[in-house]
C-alpha cells in the first residue's frame, strides 16, 4: 500500500472507529461480571449464572412482580393450597409456547409434561435425565426440597399437584426462584434423550423466556433474540452479555459505550461524576454483609468477646472505603427489604467497652484467623479495614484470602476463627435468611458458618415455618432478630447498595431484589 | 540424521511421562479434598460425595488411576471441568486459537522489531543509537509486563479517549460487540476477513493492538539483544572481512552474509521463547480480558478446577516440548556439527 | 558462535585467571551502566535497611480521613504524604520503602534456595553420570512448564503467602543451575589439573567443593544476579495475582493488585510501585550484564 493510500486508510478507520461502541437500536449490551457455569440452571446456583442462564431463558411457575418480592402468576395461572398447607395444586396456563431454534422445534404448547419433567428431573435420582448434573442440584439441596417434596403428579394437561411432607409456608416464595422451578421444554429433553446428547441440555437451551439463546463465546459474549411469541409483553431488544470480570474494565466499556449497563459497584460510582450521559441506578437489594465468627472455637465461644469485636468495627469508615459510601450500616441480620425487618437493632461504635470486654473474656493476645474471598479488591480492603479497627482494641488477626468455592468449603467445617461473608436472599422471605444459615440444622450440614446453635431461636424458626398467619411469622421473626442481636450469634457489617451504570439511551432496566437483572421490558432509544 | 532423531524423540519420552506424573500428582498434593469443593456454600450429601468420589475414580489405588489417566490422556480424554462440566479437551480447544493468534502477533512485532532494532545497534555499535537499543531493551525485560499493560491501557485507551477519541484503542476483549462473527477458524482476524462484515477485521486488529504489544515486549527485548550479539559476533568472522575487502557494497554485506549466519541462534531463541509466550499470556489475558487459555487456568487454579488445572498443564508442557524437539531438529538440519556430535 | 550462551560454550570457556579483585573491578567499571546499575542497587539497599528512620508513617497504619490523596505535587496532594496514600489511607511512600525490604528478602531467600541445592545436584550429576542421566530428566520436566505457570502452580499447592512464593520461585529456578554447574563441572573434570589432583589421592568430596566448584562460579554468579531480578519480578507476578504476599503486607506486586480499579481516579497507586519494582530490576541486570562482561573475558566478545 503507498504512503498515500495508508494515510488515507488510517484516516477512514478513525473516523469510522468514532462511530464503534454505538449499538445499533434494538440491542442492549450488558457487561456481565462473569461468565455463566452452563446453561442448565438448576444445576448451578451462582448469581451470575442465574442472571446469564435463568431470567432470560426460563420462566418459573410463579414469578416476582420485577423489581419486588410480590409473588405474581407465572406459567401457573393460579395456585390453591390445602387447608393442611401440604398440597398445592398449580393451574397452568394455556397457550405457551417454547423456544423455537434451529436445533428444536416445539410441536406442542407448554403442558404439565413439562412442570413434571422438570421437577421429577432434579428430586427423582432415577429420572433418565438425572444424571445431567455432575455435582448435583445444589440449590434444590441447599433448600431441603428432597425432605420437603413428597410427590409432583398430573392431574390432568394444565394442572399438577404437589404435596409436602409438612406444612411450609415460604414454599410459595420457593417456586419464583429459577434454580427450583425453571420449567423445561420434556419434548426437548426426548429428543436429546433420542439422540443420546442429553448434556445438550447445559449448551443449547430450550425455555419458554423472554430471550431465546443464540451462541455463547466461551468466556467472551451471550448472544440472545427477543423471544417474539412469549406469553407475556414480549421483549423490544436483542440482549447481548459481554462478560467482564475485572470491575475497572467495566468501568471503562460503559464510557466507551461498548456496554449500555454495568454492575460497578458503589466505590466505583465517583468514576462517573459529571458523565452526562451514564445514570447511575442504584437498588437495594436484599443482602446484608456480615461476619460469622466461630462460636465453636476458644474466645469465640464466649459472648462478650463476640460484642467485643462487634462494637470496635468503624461502620462508617467501612461503608465509605468498601463501599463508596454506596451502603447502610447494618443493625439486624434480615436486611430492611423484606418484611419483619426490625430497624430498632443498631451497633454503635465504642472502642473503650469493647477492650473491657475483650479483657472480661479473657482473650490472650493469640492470633485469630480471618478468612474472605480474593474475588475483588473492594473485599480485600475491608478485611485490612477491620484488622485495623481489631489492632485498636489489642485483638490480633491474620487475613488469609481464598477462592470463592474454598472459602464455603472451609468455613462450612468450620476452620476459621472469622470469616467475611455475605447473603443474598433467595425469594424474600425471612426464613431463608435464618434456617439456611443460623439453625442448629445447618450448623451440622456445614450451612452455618459461624457453628452458632441456640435451641431457642432454632425452635422459633420451626413455629414460623409452621404457620400461615403473615402477622404471626412477623412477630416471631422479630423475637429471632433480637435474640440474635443479643447473642451475636453472627456480626452484621452492611447492607449495600447495587450501583448500576445505565446509558441513559435505555429505558425500563430493572435491577431484581435478588442482585439480579431483568431486560424484559428494555426499550433502547 | 534418522538416528538422530530417533534419539532425539527417544529423549522426549521420559520427560513426557515425568509430566503425566507431574500432572497427575497434583490432584493429590493439595490438601483437602476434591470433591467437597464442589459443594459451594450448601451442604453436600454425604451418599452423593461418595457416588462422585467413585465416578471420579478416586477411590482406586494410586498407580491403577495414574494408569487411567496416562491410557486416557493418550486418547485425549482430559475429563471434565468440575465447573462446566464440559470436556476438558473441547474447552481446550474452543479457547486455544484465541491464545495463538495473540502469540503470533506479539511474535511477529517482536521478531520484526527486534531483528530490525538488533542489527541496526549492531552495525552502528557505540553509537547512541546501540546505547539506546540496549537500554531500551534492558528496560523491557525488567518491567512487569502486568504494570506495562496498565500502563498502556491508562494512556491508550482512557485517557486517549479524552485527548483524541477516535484514536482510543479498545480496552478489552478480541471484538467489538456488534459484530457477530462466526467462529470459523477461531482466529478473529481471519473469520473477521472472511465474514465480509465492514469494519469488522479493522476492530478485530485494533482489539490486538495493545495485547500483542505488552506480550511481545520480553520477546522483543530477547530478540534485539541476541540479534546484536549474533550479528557482532559475525560481522567480526573472517569471511565477513574478506567480503568486505573483496569490495562488495555494505549492505550486501550485512544482509546476504551475515544476517543469515546470525540468524540461527535468532530462530533457536524464538522456538524457546514458546514458553515465555504462554507464560506471559497469563498475565496479559488477565488484564485485557483475552478469553484464551491463560486466563483459564489462572480461573482454574483459583477455583480449584483440578481437571483443567491438570489437562492444562499437561498440554501446555507438552507444546513447549513438542516445538523444543522441532526447533531442535531445524537446528540440526542447518548445522551439520549438531547431528554428529557426542 | 552461538550467542545463546549454551551452557555447553559457557562451560567450556575455562576459568578466568584468578584475577585480583582489582582487576576485576576495572572490568566492570568499563561498563558504566553497570556502574550506575551498581550505585542504584546500592541505593535501594539503603532504603530498604534503613526503611524505618526514612519512612514518614507505618507502612500499615491507615490514615481513615484521608483516602486516596494524590501526592504532593498534585492537585489535593499535602506534604503529610509525599506520594499520596491508596485506597485505605495508608502512606504510599512508606509502603514502597518497607516494600523494597520485602522485595529484597525474596530476592537473597529466593536465589540461596535455588542456588544451593542447584549447584549440589549438578555437581552430583557431573560427578555421577549415571545419577546425572535422572536428574537431568527431572529437570527437563520442571523446564518443560513456562516458569510462571509452574510457580503458580506450587503456590497452588502450598497455599498463598510470602514464604510459599519464595519458596515457588526458588523451586521453578533451580533446574537452569543444575544444567550450569553439570555442564561447567563435566568439562572441568576433563581437564589436567583435575586429573592430577584424583592422581595425587584427592577424594570426591573435596575434588568437588574445593577444586572443581571454585571454577564454576563464574556463570553461577551471573545467573544468581539475572535469578535475583526474576525473583522479584515473579513475587510481583503472583503477588498481583492475588496468589503471593497477603495483606497488609506492602509487597510491590499485591500494591499494584489492588491497584487496577484506580487507573483512572489514582494513577499513582498504579504507576509507582511499579516504577519502584522497574528501577530495582534495571539496577540489577545492568549490573548483571557488567558481572558477566568482567568475569569471562570470552563472554565479553559477544556482546
């Protein structure tokens, strides 16, 4: 190429390079901040996988009011429950119609087929699909569905019953949450099943949801198109993933316009100060940070020494570095979102209590362990942050980073003196932020991380479990707080705020109670 | 040159097997166990923990499943990612192009600069240009590359998006996302090319850029360096002098005579630098977002994927092998003093 | 002719004369860079040993009012803190002071440990070549991973932390000493003075550490040099990686993990510790390159 033509060529690229990042209308990019384990949802658990391979591509049998905790129909019209509250009987609803790709036609509308397919898959171990997951359906564990579940059967093509062993009120919840009640194209599975290529089931997906799958680039972009046969208001956008793990690059592909939403996270969110054409969306999701000290192990054990650690922690500067000041300090374990929350339950600061009672306890200067996960630096500063405030009272302690999944694998057996976590609700409902992680239950699965066994708040959970009445669950709930609060069975740090960059070309984005995203109704300008 | 070979293969046996073994044994030198981390933050039920205990095979003795890896590797049958449950193998490969064609591009800027660099500080040698060369070269292989990345990455694309926008070059990944490229080859570039899409091979190149550069910059630096003193030591040679005085033109000289002498330890040390390659491909795939096979096994070790951290190493070690033993054998092809040695 | 300093042609050189520390000191003040590099180096020692009487603050003392302040020349910048603080208040000066002595350590400890056992078992495998022939396989396996993926993979299995990733380093630098020292050693063994040493009665032992070894030392040193910069640039790789030194220890390398989500509000958390890792290891392989000049005048025509 001449000099001249190159010049000219290198000019008619930049030019046309102003133009890059800009989505032609009718697309929405999202940079994910993960890439999804697989497409077979039950399977997984993670909130990335769930954003990536659940909202999208499966409806539920019933769903949340988007944006809230409202339980609304979903694939079943209506739902009665038995005056024992052990049998529910789900009425489905007619005209749904399955993805059609070209790998899978759909031959018929959604049936109870399918609901039975895609519940019997997971609980029946003898089920021929069964076998799909390699490390089993933890979430369906997690839950205690298998004690739970007694039977699903077909009453008939658009009603199916489901019978508990005991009566459970937040099951309702239960069945809004996609690695539970995801329902599947039985069809699909048969033929799969046919061809001998079940696992299929994990990289093409076949749903009834808003998007229908297109490709995935391992570990680079989720192709999706707007499902225009969904049952619901279908969506007015193709949806595009591109996965970004690293928070600063995120940062910067929202800026560029690459992507027209982002999760950034509160301590990035001064990075768009004066950035006319990024809004920041900010929602409460329904988690709380917190730490699960180990009651089993000496100093731990004893309550004052517990409180000690509890009242020496600078909230506020917490809140500030880690968070950006994007977070509320938090009082009670259940954070304000969901019902019951009792916001009389707060930790003040008070450093000289806090050594007394370090020295009431008898605390001998040893060093304690303190376990958090590496995934993000934000993290890594708050457990500096907090060594800090525990050197001020003459507490020593050692921070050992880990991997995600190995930090649940040791805390569950318990190997650290404290530990750095946080729980995100899975459907809204109290319970399933105490039993999964508080009741004596959990400390023998490995589910209670800070091994805190209390007979008393682990009968109370078995009552409000037992009732229907909302108002009675309420104030047993309220009784659990504050007997938490006062053992400090765990130490509450935060609850934060999910700070979105949305480009203010994109309307109806709604950011999920769950941590979540939901496109649905995502019109882009 | 038969024999030679031979022996030269019959020396790759056992330092493959000593990699199997290196491979295999890692599985069972992390403390804890395998399985229970797949259990995540909720309790894994004890009848499942022993089923996947046993399909896993690591109920068997030792040397029984040290033999069923060796009979499955050699079959390519790597497992599966206790993530995504895919196969090893086809992640391998779905991922490997990517890491290749950022190689190959931050070997050909380097080898084209350095050699350029190299024998330009050669022929002027004192001068402030061979200083410069030298020092420059000396200050590449004594960086982090991971900073040397930020830092192109701070100037390049943030802060280039202030001064001069359409110059900016992109921050991470291979492609601009709305193109939607087949994957071909798997090679951006050419399924770019080949798509036919407008300004679709400009956007794949212009995601190269930066990766290609801070990868290629050791290489480069190694490159220059070995170049000037292959070339020093050449132009020193008799021969070299002889031409000289027999008249011929300077540059026919440097480029006819010497060049081609001085390249071959040059090719000796791109064949080693393989391993350089996928070492800093870690690295610069993490910063850049690069979705190749460093990246992988970086995720990989973290989360504990011990069947990707297992076929990973073995197929990385045994590319490093595979091009040592080629490299070593066009050695030996051009210099007839290797084959009959010993 | 080969510039690729087989260890073969290095070996092969032959002893220097034993040259008077004089007149080794020329030679290696002909090369002013390496000179500079020297006076560098000597400087960073300094820092390091002398890091508490230089450094304004404690490296993790965390200053709550005053995160992220840019340095002092910078707009918002004070003269509390000369470079500016990172994203937890704590002095960024400071930090790179008792960072170098970090740095430092995992250098000398790195290097002892690979240099020592390197040179045991390349002696042995000269002198045993039957034992030679496995050790010589074993460390073309360990050459056979890229080094940084066989360190991560060590600290995979060991666990993140300072010590395991000196360890790590010192692990994946061992084999290119053995091949050295058993390359130097075996064309040794084939000289006269070696022979007639064996004949006059001298034992193994001290034919290996008192005669044979000494005239090796040359390109051990030049490695052990070029060893101590990879040393620092592999703990800064992995401590990026989140896989070395853990808070709040001020490594260079974990600074700069961190340090990414500030390329764009805080550029000086980015740019210097890195600056600080740059100029150590420039220091040391310039000096590096001035050792390997003055010790072998042979080398000294390559380059």
């Amino acid at each position: 190429m001449s000099a001249l033509a190159l010049r000219r060529w290198l000019v008619a690229s930049t030019i046309s390079c102003t133009l890059c990042g800009v989505q032609a209308a009718g697309v929405v990019t999202f940079c994910s901040d993960g890439a999804p384990e697989g497409f077979d949802v039950v399977q997984y658990e993670t909130v990335i996988t769930n954003d990536a391979s659940g909202i999208p591509l499966y409806d539920t049998l019933l769903q949340m009011k988007p944006g809230t905790t409202t339980v609304e129909p979903g694939l079943a019209e209506r739902w009665d429950i038995s005056a024992d509250g052990t049998v529910y009987t789900l009425h489905l609803r007619k005209g749904v119609k399955f993805h059609t790709t070209p790998w899978f036609k759909p031959t018929r509308d959604f049936n109870a087929d399918d609901v039975l397919w895609s519940l019997n898959r997971i609980n029946d171990k003898s089920h021929p699909a069964h076998g799909v997951a390699k490390n089993g359906y933890p979430y369906w564990a997690g839950m205690s569905m298998p004690e739970l579940i007694k039977s699903v059967s077909k009453v008939d093509d658009q009603t199916v019953r489901i019978t508990l062993t005991k009566p459970e009120s937040p099951f309702v919840a239960d069945l809004t949450m996609t690695s539970i009640a995801s329902i599947y194209s039985a069809e699909y599975a048969d033929q799969l099943l046919k061809a001998g290529k079940l696992e299929q089931i994990n990289t093409q997906p076949i749903g009834t949801g808003p998007f229908v799958f297109k490709s995935y680039q391992k570990d680079a972009v989720i192709r999706y198109a707007a499902n225009t046969a969904y049952w619901n208001t279908p969506p007015k956008v193709d949806l595009i993933f591109a996965i970004t793990p690293d928070p600063s690059v995120r940062i910067q592909r929202l800026k560029a316009g690459e992507c027209l939403v982002s999760l950034v996270g509160g301590d990035n969110a001064r990075a768009f100060d004066g950035d006319a054409r990024i809004n920041l969306l900010r929602s409460k999701p329904l988690t709380t940070s917190y730490l699960a000290p180990n009651s089993k192990h000496r100093f731990l054990s004893d309550k004052r020494f517990r409180e000690a650690l509890s009242i020496a922690i600078d909230r506020k500067t917490f809140v500030q570095s880690v968070y950006g000041g994007e977070a509320v300090p938090a009082g009670s374990f259940l954070p304000p979102g969901i019902w019951s929350h009792d916001a009389t339950l707060k930790t003040t600061q008070d450093i000289e209590r806090a050594k007394q009672l370090v020295k009431a306890s008898g605390y001998d200067g040893s060093e304690l362990t303190f376990f958090a996960t590496a995934r993000t630096s934000d993290i890594k500063r708050g457990t500096e942050l907090l060594q800090g405030d525990w050197a001020r009272i003459g507490v020593k302690v050692r921070v050992q980073l880990m991997e995600l999944g190995e930090l649940y694998k040791r805390t569950g057996k318990g190997e650290h003196d404290l530990a750095l976590l946080s729980w995100f609700s899975d459907n809204g409902d109290p319970d399933n932020f105490f039993t999964p992680n508080l009741s004596c239950a959990a400390a023998e699965g490995g589910g209670n991380k800070s091994q805190w066994c209390n007979k008393a708040f682990d009968d109370l959970l078995a009552a409000a479990r037992a009732t229907p009445d909302l108002k009675k669950r309420s104030e047993i709930y309220v009784k659990a707080q504050q007997l938490l609060f006062a053992e400090t069975g765990l130490i509450t740090l935060a609850n934060k705020l999910d700070v979105r960059g949305v480009n203010k070309r994109v309307r109806g984005y709604v950011a999920t109670p769950f941590g979540g995203s939901d496109f649905r109704a995502v019109q882009v300008d | 040159m038969f024999g030679f070979i031979l022996k030269r293969l019959a020396l790759v046996v056992p330092t493959f097997i000593g990699i199997t073994l290196l491979a295999f044994s890692l599985i069972h030198l992390i403390p804890g166990d395998p399985v229970q981390v797949m259990a995540g933050e909720r309790r894994l039920d004890p009848a499942f923990h022993a089923e996947v205990l046993h399909r896993l095979g690591l109920d068997r003795p030792l040397w029984e499943q040290y033999g069923s890896y060796l009979w499955k590797s050699m079959h390519l049958d790597l497992g599966e990612s206790f993530v995504t449950h895919e196969a090893v193998w086809s992640e391998f490969l779905k991922l490997f192009p990517a890491t290749v064609e950022l190689s190959i591009c931050a070997l050909f800027i380097a080898t084209v600069v350095g050699l350029l660099a190299g024998v330009l500080a050669a022929i002027k040698r004192g001068s402030v240009l061979d200083h410069g060369v030298m020092g420059l070269s000396l200050t590449g292989f004594s960086m982090p590359i991971f900073w040397w990345g930020l830092l192109l990455i701070m100037f390049c694309s943030v802060n280039m998006r202030e001064w001069a926008p359409a110059w900016a070059l992109p921050v991470s990944g291979r492609m601009a996302l709305e193109f939607d490229i087949a994957p071909r080859t798997g090679f951006m570039l050419i399924d770019a090319w080949l798509s036919g899409e407008e300004g679709a091979f400009r956007s794949a190149l212009s995601h190269l850029v930066l990766p290609a550069i801070v990868l290629g910059t050791v290489p480069l630096a190694v490159i220059a360096r070995m170049t000037r003193s292959s070339m020093l030591e050449v132009l020193r040679e008799d021969y070299v002098r002889t031409a000289k005085a027999k008249g011929l033109s300077p540059t026919r000289v440097v480029f006819v005579h010497a060049l081609r002498n001085a390249l071959v330890p040059v090719i000796t040390v791109i064949g080693l630098l393989v391993g350089t390659l996928l070492g800093g491909a870690v690295l610069t795939e993490t910063i850049f977002s690069w979705p190749g096979i460093g990246k992988w096994l970086i995720d990989a070790i973290s989360r504990r994927d011990y069947p990707v951290v297992q076929g990973g190493i073995l197929i990385t070690a045994t590319l490093v092998i595979v091009v040592n033993l080629l490299v070593d054998l066009m050695y030996a092809v051009v210099n007839p003093r290797i084959r009959h040695a010993k | 002719m080969s510039a690729v300093l087989s260890t073969e042609e290095v070996a092969t050189a032959g002893a220097p004369p034993a040259s008077s520390l004089g007149d080794f000191w020329r030679s290696f003040a002909t090369n002013k860079g390496a000179v500079a590099g020297l006076f560098v180096f000597i400087f960073v020692i300094l820092c390091a040993l002398f890091a508490n009487l230089l450094a304004p603050h404690d490296a993790i003392e965390q200053y709550r009012d005053a995160l992220l302040t840019p340095p002092m020349w910078a707009e918002g910048g004070s003269s509390k803190f000369i470079l500016g603080t990172d994203d937890i208040g704590r002095d960024v000066l400071s930090r790179l002071l008792f960072g170098a002595r970090l740095s430092l350590l995992i250098g000398f400890v790195a290097v002892l440990l690979s240099m020592l056992p390197g040179m045991a078992l390349g002696l042995t495998a000269a002198f045993f070549p039957r034992v030679g022939v496995a050790i010589l396989r074993l460390m073309d396996v360990m050459l056979a991973l890229p080094s940084l993926l066989l360190a991560i993979a060590v600290v995979a299995v060991l666990g993140p932390g300072l010590l395991n990733t000196m360890l790590a380093i010192a692990i994946v630098a061992v084999p290119s000493y053995v091949r050295l020292v058993r390359a130097s050693a075996m064309s040794e063994l084939t000289k006269d003075y070696v022979i007639a040493s064996r004949l006059a009665g001298a034992g193994t032992l001290r034919l290996m550490f008192n005669t044979v070894l000494p005239n090796c030392m040359a390109p051990v040193i030049v490695t052990a040099t070029l060893g101590f910069s990879d040393a620092i640039l592999t703990a800064a790789a992995l401590g990026f990686l989140g896989l070395g030194a853990q808070p709040p220890t001020p490594e260079w390398g974990t600074m700069l993990a961190s340090a990414r989500d500030y390329i764009e509000r805080a550029n000086w958390v980015v740019t210097l510790p890195g600056l600080a890792i740059l100029i150590t290891v420039l220091s040391i392989n310039l000096m590096g390159d001035g050792l390997r000049d003055a010790l072998d005048p042979r080398m000294k025509k390559l380059s």
